[in-house]
C-alpha cells in the first residue's frame, strides 16, 4: 500500500503544511537568539589554599578571580542596537569588579564598536542613558545605573587601590558595592558574531570559594510580545528541533511528490467503478459506515448510499433503467422477488424494539397487550397500569422492512390498523376510526416522533432508538431488546440481507464490496454498532441466519 493510499492525499498535504509551519515558526522564534557561555571562572592567587604566609606582597592576589564569559548570537538575523529591550548584563555575588577587557571579537566592525564603547565611556550628558560599558551597583534602577555609572577609564584609575586590602587603603564596603554589576552596550551583532568578556574581580571574603553570578537581559524579535531571554548557551548538537523539521519537511516533501507523480496500483481486494447502497432505513448507515475504510484503500471506487425502505431499494434494484452491475439493495428481512433474479448475502442480525413515549408511565408489554393496541381495545396507558395518557401509534409504511417484521413477529400475522391521522395527535384523516396511527418514512422518523408526542408507540431498530431521549424501549414478555437476545427467546428481530441483481460479476465492484462485507474489519464494525454479524471470524455463518427470517 502506498503512502497516499495508506495516509490521503489531504492527510499528507495537511502534515507537510504543519511541519512548514512548525519550521517557519522555528526559524522566526530563533532568529535573533543572543547567547552566553561560561569558559573561565577561578582564582588566581599565587596560594590555591589561603593567604601566603610567607609571602605578604603576594597575599592580595590570593582574592583575585578571573571570569570569561563569551557572547555570540545563535541566530539567523542581525541583533541590531535597537533590538534590545533590556541590556544584557553580568551580576556578581560576593565579588566586585576590578577591572574588564573585551578580548577575540569575531569581526572588525564589531571590534570597533566595543573598543569604541570602552574608550568614550558613553555619552556625558546626564538626562540620556550611556551607549557605553556601565559598572554599577547590583539592586538599582537600570536607567539611573546607566547614567551615574562607573567605566572602563574610571575604573583603571583606582586599580592598585581596589587590589589592595581596606586596612591599607583599599576600597571601602561602599565603594565595592558600587562594582557589582557590569551592563553591555547595545552592541550590533550579526548572525554568529562573538565576543568573550574578561572581567577581573576581587572577592569580599580572601578565603571564600564562591564563584556565584548571573547574566540578564532580553531580545526583541519583531512582534513586542516575542521576546527571547538572554539564555545560556549548551553544547552544540548533532541532532536539533531545527534540523529534525527540516529533515521531515523534505521527507514530507518526498512522499507527496512520489504520492502524486507514482501511479499507484490498488490493492487486489479493490473493485473499480461507482457503487449505490440503497434500501433500508436502518442499515444502509452502517454500511456507509463500513465503506470508508474501504473507499480510502480503493481510490478507483466511489459510493452513494440512499436510505429509503427495503421494498423501495428492491424496486429500485429492479428498474429497468437500474445499473444492477454496481446497485446493493439492504432489505430488512428476505425481500419479495417477482423477478426470480435477485441474490441475496446475510449482513447481520437485527434487533428491534417497541418504544413508548415516557409520559405513558409503562415500560413492559406483553405480545397480547401489543395487540390489544393495535386492534383499538386498549385506547389509554391507564388500561395497561400506565398513565391517563392516549395511546398514539407512530407506524412505518407498507414498503418498511421493519413494518413486516412487527406484523409477522410481534402480531403474529396480524396487520397494523391503517392510518388515521397526519400530526400522531389526533384522527385528522379518519375520525371514526378508533385509534389514532400515523406513518412515517425512516427509522429516524418515527424514534423522534414517538419521542415528541406523549403517549405514542412505535417500533425501530433498537441500536437506534437508545440515541433518542425522551422514549424508553419496552420489554416483550419479560424480554428485553438488546444484542444477543434472539438466541434467548426474544421475538422480535430479522436479518439484514445485501441483495443483488443476479450472481455479482467477477471482480467487479459489488463483488469485491460483498467481500468485504462479510470480512473481518466490517464484522468488528457491526459488532461495535451494537448488531451481530452473520458471517463469524472462523468464516462460518452464524445459526440466526442460516434459515429464512
């Protein structure tokens, strides 16, 4: 089976558009991604293990760290300066900053514009934020931080004193506070463009093994609400969400266009050709439903499903006009045949149910008192142990599958009283008449009608009438209408036949579609629409419809 047999064409067009998506959504969230790694962050004393005894000239360097921090945009686009909603910056913990470098950026142009930044200082002017690095305290409002803030040519100033301890000279606590935290410029950085940030600190505590910082800021991409975190960069991999739906894109691709340019063969069990199920109202949907597998693996066939009665799918079968090479007619029961040309193949065992409106306060009936209805001697629910409510009768048609089967099993050959009324409310059409009946055309008809009027009887596929509200499906003689019944005495039930105009030809279309509709997944089917069908998963037929019903 190919991939568009196998999956549609629809099916396939609608992934690949999701997987273009999914990649379009990707590469647009990732196009300016500004990341960071850490690649040094130790000590540089001269003792690894505390001040050198020996050595007091030495003894200040023992509170010297060294961090690397490189920043490169993983992006396809250009971050530019105005891309920046908050700046990027690096917060140090228990340390403060002696002195930074910007050292290896990728490009002139970039190189530039940091040494730029670091040798102006920024703009002057106290009412607008430095362009430049800014070293400030950690915990203050960025944009005063920005504009009050320490640079690189101020800070090589105090150099030695910041080296040395507090008691000699050094910096006080105030003065360190105020070097917590360094602030990037908003520098232009094209697509894998890099730097690495060397910052020279000194810790509060000579003997602490703190190493603690953080790095902030935020990117904007296009929309304001599609902002991307300054994040930490990982180990770059083989195997990535981006190169994954790029690969699927293509493979995608591949299989809609070999789906499309590939003549595809169909499966050996594919008839070719139209196909119409006509006929019974309560079955043809199950066929349908059946079909759809079947019309997916075989693209070369095509079906109409008309629901009528099992007598008006006969007739139609036999039109003259009628194409009975590719015509299924579904018949409740074994249909009439004047012609002594149809074929017929048993489907399933139906299962049917007398409904009573609920306000008629009864949900048992005996064949006798079903009778006593329909002939008029019980006229109100009272009679019955009901309630004071009219007896109105919802009946099918004479051409009804259904109709023939209540009268041969349920009154025992007796014939349903004609119809008296229009609206199942009152004798509109007969008023001498003593009960008041009605017809209608389909299954469907009659549940919602039985269901609508209070007091009204009626009689459908039981598989159908527990979808309607309002109604409740009335035992027979203590038995209950449910699948499995008819092998414990319950009366009422018939079988479904396919009939077809003569023996089906070889390879034809309703030949291949009867075979599969006697075959295993359209068994599963009938099982789960709540029917039993008549050819068993051992291939065999089931005793129910072995003999005439």
């Amino acid at each position: 089976m190919s991939v568009l047999q196998a999956f549609g064409l629809t099916g396939l067009l609608v992934t690949l558009g999701l997987a273009v998506l999914a990649l379009l959504t990707r590469l647009y969230v990732g196009r300016r991604r500004l990341v960071w790694e850490e690649e040094l962050n130790t000590k540089i004393g001269m003792e690894p293990f505390g001040p050198h005894d020996s050595s007091p000239a030495l003894a200040q360097f023992n509170s010297v760290t060294v961090l690397v921090v490189k920043f490169r945009n993983a992006g396809w686009s250009t971050i530019p300066e105005t891309a920046y909603r908050t700046l990027p910056q690096v917060s140090l913990d228990g340390r403060f900053i002696v002195d930074f470098r910007v050292s290896q950026p990728s490009l002139i142009a970039l190189d530039n514009e940091i040494q730029w930044g670091i040798d102006s200082g920024g703009r002057a002017d106290e009412g607008a934020e430095r362009t430049g690095w800014v070293v400030c305290p950690s915990g203050r409002d960025q944009a005063e931080a920005l504009r009050h803030g320490l640079v690189r040519t101020a800070l090589r100033q105090t150099l030695p004193d910041s080296l040395n301890d507090a008691g000699a000279g050094g910096l006080d606590p105030a003065a360190r506070d105020r070097r917590r935290v360094l602030i990037l410029p908003p520098l232009t950085i094209p697509p894998g463009g890099q730097f690495r940030l060397v910052i020279c600190c000194r810790d509060d505590d000579p003997g602490s093994r703190k190493r603690d910082y953080t790095v902030d800021g935020a990117v904007d991409n296009v929309l304001p609400a599609d902002r991307r975190i300054v994040e930490r960069g990982r180990k770059r991999r083989i195997v990535t969400l981006t190169r994954a739906l790029v690969a699927s894109v293509v493979v995608l691709a591949v299989a809609l266009v070999v789906a499309i340019a590939v003549p595809r063969t169909p499966p050996p069990f594919c008839g070719s050709g139209p196909l119409t199920v006509t006929g019974s109202s309560a079955f043809v949907p199950v066929v349908a439903e059946s079909a759809r597998p079947y019309l997916a693996a075989c693209p070369g066939t095509s079906a109409t499903t008309t629901v009528s009665t099992s007598r008006e799918g006969i007739r139609s079968l036999l039109a003259p006009g009628a194409d009975r090479d590719a015509t299924l007619a579904l018949s409740d029961g074994v249909a009439d045949d004047p012609s002594g040309q149809l074929q017929r193949q048993a489907i399933a065992v139906l299962i049917y149910a007398v409904v009573v409106n609920d306000d008629a306060g009864v949900d048992r009936l005996s064949t006798a008192q079903i009778r006593s209805i329909m002939s008029g001697a019980v006229t109100s629910w009272d009679q019955l142990g009901g309630a004071p409510v009219p007896v109105r009768i919802v009946g099918r048609g004479p051409d009804s599958g259904s109709r023939e089967a209540f009268e041969r099993y349920v009154l025992q050959g007796g014939a349903e009283p004609r119809e008296s009324s229009n609206d199942c409310l009152e004798r509109d059409r007969v008023p001498s008449d003593p009960v008041v009946r009605c017809e209608r055309a389909t299954t469907d008809e009659v549940l919602r009608q039985v269901a609508a009027v209070p007091g009204a009887i009626g009689y459908a596929d039981a598989e159908a009438a527990g979808a309607y509200p309002g109604l409740v499906a009335a035992s027979i003689d203590g038995a209950e209408a449910s699948q499995g019944s008819a092998r414990t005495g319950y009366p009422f039930w018939t079988v479904e036949y396919a009939y077809t105009y003569g023996r089906p030809r070889p390879g034809g279309v309703l030949q291949r579609f009867l075979e599969h509709l006697s075959g295993d997944a359209t068994a599963r089917l009938i099982s789960e629409a709540g029917y039993e069908p008549c050819v068993l998963f051992d291939r065999s037929l089931d005793p129910l419809c072995v003999a005439d019903r």
